[in-house]
C-alpha cells in the first residue's frame, strides 16, 4: 500500500514534527495537494499555531499552509481575519481560545492561512466530530510534540511523523533521537474500559484498581514528594494525567513500590524523560504505559537545517529507513 493509499484509508489524521524546521508544513502542503488530486474533500485545524511566515524562534522563512477552493478550514477569529483567501463561514463556535472563538470556514479561492484550533485533547474531539456534518472525507490536524499544548496528536486514526536536519548537526544524534522517540510511540497501551474518560481528565494523578479509578488528589506529578504517602494509598498503577517528567520519574523510582508498579499516561506527546532515566526506573521493576498508541503512517523528511547544515536526501531517509517500519519520504523529491 502507497503513501496516499494509506492515508485514504484514514478519516482523521496528525502531522506532527519533531521539532520545528522539520517539513512538516510542507508536508502538509503536499498531502493537501495530492488529497486534491484524488478528489477528496479535506478539512484542516491545528493544535497551536501554525502557518506564520516567519518562525518565531529562528526568524527564519517558513513555508505557509496554501489551501484549495472546497477545503474547510478550522482556526481562531484573530487568524481568521488575516486569512489571504476568500471564504464563507459555517460556524462560529461557543469554545474560546486565547486568540478568540474558533471559526469553521470553507474556502471559496484558493489562498494562505495561518491556523490556530483547538489548545486540548476535548477540543480536538469536538472538531473532529463535526466535520461529518459537511462531508469531510478527511480531517487533517496540525500536531505538536510540545508541553505547553494538552492537545494530542496521538487521539488521530493515523499520524505522520517529520524530522530531519534540524535536529542536529550530524546524522547520527538525529538517527538516536529519531529512535528514542519512536520508542516512546511503540509503547504498549494499558488496557481499561475507562480509557475515553481518562482521556479527558486535564489534570491530577489517580490509582487504577479493578473497580476503576480513584483521585489520589494530588494536583499534579510535581507535587509527589509532598504527597508521597498518598501516592501508593490504593495500588501500585497509577494514570498521570499531564506530562511525565524526570524528576517524577526519579522519584517514583526512590520509592519501595517501584518493583511491579504501573506508570500510566495518554500518550507518548506525554513523556518528557531522558531514556538514560527511563531505564533506570525500567531496571528498578517499573512499567510504562500509554492509553493510547499512536497509529504511525509514515514519516517525511527535511534534509535542510535553518543554519544550512544539509544531509543528502538519500542518505537521511535510507538512515530513517533503519529506525521505522514505516515508509519515509523527502516530499519534495517525491512531488
């Protein structure tokens, strides 16, 4: 099966990069096209900010997200209004974010936009569950591996991953942290018939037990040390409903229940530890799990790096090629 083959086989679908620079607004662009191309009608958002002209933290040039005549659209009203397109509103929504109401638009002449959708994983869902109303074929979201967003990329039927040069200066840290993250993806999943309403929680730790799950009322994992005695109180599986860090990771792995302990979170958009400190709490008898594995499509490439470090095209996807399962393009030789 194809690139595009399996894409067409998903109702919703991520593009998330690992870090920014990476292609994946041109990998965006491209898909775009070629769903164009097989007659498919699309609709696009994004989790954060994404489409600007200049990137905000390297003041480089970065491609813009270019849509077709038919595409809907979902972002803020302060984006909304510097769209360079020209289109109809179908929706204004009740939910504000902090640049104002999201806005669902068709594009009525093909043109650029900056997108700004839904900051949370619940946002997301309810974006996603609309867009049958106007006979999306398929949503595509602009993901973020980011811990300042609580929306995940993972919640999507399929995901495509970007990376590339700018993630370092020589291929092999790229290929190492290419891997490490991959690792993260291909973590197993906990399974519970609670699942979609752990999903929801935004904040708090809570024990998994037989009967369900119990707020262990501690309002975040920064706050285990001052709440270590109730940690434990009600088993040894605990759901971290925000991010893994190491320092709660380190020290989960100072405590004696360590051994056979479950560490739960939603997804690998979650973990934020180094793999050295992963393995030691892997060592110590712990277990890491998601509620949700990401259903990895493809990854695309960038060989270009904003400080003009290049890696050869060829040589950055055969090497991506030794680390995923997955097909790996570089869109601009495939286009």
């Amino acid at each position: 099966m194809s690139f595009i083959d399996s894409i067409l086989q998903c109702r919703t679908l991520s593009i998330t990069g690992m870090a920014k620079n990476t292609g994946k607004t041109v990998a965006l662009n491209y898909l775009l096209e070629q769903l164009r191309l097989h007659g498919k009608r699309v609709a696009v958002t994004s989790i954060g900010i994404d489409g600007e002209k200049t990137d905000q933290v390297t003041q480089t040039e970065k491609p813009e997200i270019e849509l077709c005549e038919g595409t809907i659209f979902v972002t803020s009203e302060y984006h909304y209004r510097q769209r360079l397109l020209l289109s109809e509103i179908l929706d204004l929504s009740d939910d504000s974010t902090s640049l104002g109401r999201l806005v669902t638009a068709r594009v009525l002449q093909a043109g650029k936009v900056i997108l700004s959708g839904p900051a949370t994983t619940g946002g997301v869902r309810k974006v996603l569950d609309r867009m049958g109303e106007y006979g999306v074929d398929l949503t595509i979201v602009d993901g973020a591996l980011s811990r300042k967003s609580h929306a995940s990329p993972a919640i999507t039927d399929g995901l495509i991953l970007s990376t590339g040069a700018a993630i370092a200066p020589d291929l092999n840290t790229i290929v190492k942290k290419t891997s490490e993250l991959y690792d993260l993806m291909k973590l197993p999943e906990y399974e519970t018939d609670y699942a979609e309403e752990l999903m929801q929680m935004e904040n708090g730790i809570f024990a998994l037990t037989d009967e369900g799950y119990q707020s262990l009322n501690i309002p975040s994992s920064l706050l285990s040390e001052k709440y270590k005695a109730e940690l434990f109180s009600h088993g040894n599986k605990l759901f971290i409903s925000g991010i893994l860090t190491d320092m709660m990771l380190n020290f989960l792995r100072m405590q004696s229940e360590v051994k056979n302990s479950v560490i739960i979170v939603k997804d690998f958009t979650k973990i934020f530890v180094t793999p050295m400190n992963l393995r030691l709490f892997l060592s110590k008898g712990g277990s890491l799990r998601v509620l949700k594995r990401p259903n990895l499509i493809a990854v695309t490439v960038n060989p270009v790096a904003p400080s003009g470090y290049t890696i050869p095209s060829e040589v950055l996807v055969k090497a991506m090629e030794g680390v995923f399962d997955v097909p790996v393009h570089d869109v601009l030789v495939s286009s």
